[in-house]
C-alpha cells in the first residue's frame, strides 16, 4: 500500500473494484423503505465474490420485496460486472471523459496487439497498467456515448475478449487415458 501511495495510484483493499460507469442501479426508497436493509443489500451485494451471492441477493429482495424495479436490475448487474472485473484482476473501471479507464492491467505484447485491433484508439500505458478505451457510441456520426446496460455489456465483452484469464477447455483439462 505505501508503493502504491509513493506512485499516486489509490489505494484498493485487496479484491474491491470501483466502477464508476453512467448506470442508474440503486435500490428504491419504494421498493424496501427501511435504510437498514437497503444498505445491508448493497454491502452484500458489494462483497460477492460470485454470480451465485449476486443470485442469491436478488432472489431474497424478490422474495421479500416483489419483483424488481429496472434500478435494481440495473444494480445486479453491475454487482456481476464487478465479480467479472475482479476475476480478471482489475481494480478500477471507470469513465473518464470520452474513454474507459481499465486498472491495473498487464498485457503481453500480443494481448496489446488484440487489443488494439479489437478496440481501435486504445491507449496501452503500460507504465502505469493502465488502458484508455476509446468511449463506445451509438452511431459513428453524432452519436451519443453508450450508457446503462449497453456499456456494462460493451465493458464485459472486453474484459472478456481481452483481459480476462484463459480458461482450459474441456479438452486440455482431461488426462490422457
């Protein structure tokens, strides 16, 4: 942590992701009225680890409450978007004026190439293990920057096309008989 702070990077405790995307996902005053289980819903749902604990708090407000609002949908999903970000070992996602910053990152240089095909006007700074994606937008001409669950899906493409760890198939994970 004091390297860190020497650098100017901040400071994350080990497995918090900040995400810092445009999403209206929150829980409804009017959907569980007492602050208490509000907050106790979000620091579950912050803490999870897995899809399963996300699962597991929204079938308990469901259960509780009813069916969900779009703001809570909304929420779920970035609680998986964070369980994804922290399996490929990110700290950071957020926006930053008309680009996406990923932190920290390290890529080989043939990952920097994918990268870079993939996501054209991605600035690698390896230095500072950061990538700079350039924003999507709805159209190329005058169109506006994605936001809500359109840029959760266009974050969670690229962390998995990218960033992500590989995963042995089937195949490579069976013994030779």
């Amino acid at each position: 942590e004091a390297l860190a702070e020497h650098r100017d990077d901040a400071v994350v405790a080990p497995g918090e992701v900040k995400v810092e995307l445009p999403v209206d996902a929150h829980i409804p005053v009017e959907y569980v009225p007492h602050e208490r289980l509000r907050l106790e819903a979000y620091k579950r749902l912050a803490d999870a680890a897995t899809d399963v604990q996300v699962d597991e708090v929204a079938a308990e407000l469901l259960d509780r409450y009813g069916p969900l609002p779009d703001p809570v949908e909304a929420l779920l999903a970035v609680a998986r978007f964070r369980v994804l970000a922290r399996s490929a070992g990110l700290a950071e996602v957020i926006v930053q004026g008309s680009n996406v910053r990923f932190h920290p990152v390290e890529l080989a240089e043939s990952g920097q190439m994918r990268l870079t095909r993939l996501y054209p006007g991605t600035l690698v700074k390896p230095a500072v293990r950061t990538i700079m994606v350039p924003r999507p937008v709805t159209a190329p001409v005058g169109g506006q920057p994605l936001r809500g669950a359109e840029l959760l899906a266009w974050a969670s493409d690229l962390i998995v096309a990218v960033l992500a760890p590989a995963r042995p198939t089937a195949s490579q994970t069976e013994s030779p008989s």
